[in-house]
C-alpha cells in the first residue's frame, strides 16, 4: 500500500510539475475537472492527492488528473512519427479487480482521439504492473501524437474512462 502511494504521489508530482507552466486550456477543449464531490479509491489504494490533482472513476476503474487539465507534449523528430518514446505521459489506473499476481500484463486498453481537429491515433506501450505489492497499479506509457484537446479513455474488464486534457507543446528543453 506505501509503495502504491509514493508511486502515485511520484507520478501525480511529476504531472503537477508539468501543469505548473501555467497554460491554460482553450475554452473550447472541455477538460476534465475535479466533481465537487470527488471520486475516492477504497482505503488502501488512497493517497492524498493535494490541491493540484483528483481522482476520477469507480471501484471498478479509476485513475488521477493533474489540474488544469494540461499536458506537456514532445514532438518527435521526422522520420519518427511511429515511435511511442519519448513518452507525453505515464497513466496509472486501479481498480479493485486488478490482481497482480494473477493478471500479467495486465487487461488493460488505452486508447486516445483528437477533439478539435484530425490527429493520427494514440500510441501505447504495453500495459504493466506498477509497484508490485498489496495495492498495485497498471501503468500504460501513451504518446500523443499531436497537441490539441485529446479523449483518452481506459478500457478494463468491461469499465470504461474517460477524460478530456488539453496538450500543449513543451515550451522548454525537453525535446
């Protein structure tokens, strides 16, 4: 359960890390927000998630979202378009069905559309388990392929979810 939750934390700073840029999404990119009542994981799988992430989900699908909704992305170099590296994100999902012991690699489908204009599809790398121990969690690497406001839903054992992020080009030296 600690190892779930530093794995997250770790993931959830790295993501707060990016949204600090300060972008701000378009108002025509519907971004998903925190519920006023949000969605919180069963006790072991709970972290304090702090002011600049939340949860979304059920029992049976959940993942965290950095606010604003922002994204940083790496384009790639031409001639490399059909690469997954250099990763835009690494998600973690849960759910209570998830069985690491048992499930490897885990069920778990990513996939991802452009909103607001034509966009080759998501790419994924392989699902894994993340943290092995009494909470873990799947982990998908995804890469999207264009900035824009982009879909990404995750598919597990029939439960879908999904959520809306602005992705913004990385205005540093990450590339």
């Amino acid at each position: 359960m600690t190892v779930l939750r530093i794995a997250v934390l770790i993931s959830l700073l790295a993501l707060t890390a990016n949204a600090q840029q300060t972008f701000v999404p378009p108002a025509s990119c519907p971004v998903t927000l925190a519920a006023p009542m949000p969605y919180l994981p069963p006790p072991q799988y709970e972290i304090d998630e702090g002011p600049k992430s939340f949860w979304i989900g059920t029992d049976k699908l959940w993942t965290a979202l950095s606010r604003p909704g922002v994204w940083d992305w790496a384009p790639h170099k031409p001639g490399h378009e059909n690469e997954v590296q250099p990763l835009t994100m690494k998600l973690f999902w849960g759910s209570v069905d998830f069985d690491w012991k048992t499930e490897y690699p885990p069920l778990i489908k990513v996939t991802g559309k452009r909103l607001d204009g034509d966009a080759p599809p998501l790419l994924t790398m392989r699902a894994t388990n993340a943290f092995p121990g009494p909470s873990a969690a799947m982990l998908v690497g995804v890469y999207v392929p264009t900035s824009g406001c982009w879909e990404i839903t995750g598919e597990y054992k029939g439960e879908e979810l999904s959520f809306v992020v602005w992705v913004e080009p990385v205005k540093h030296a990450r590339q």
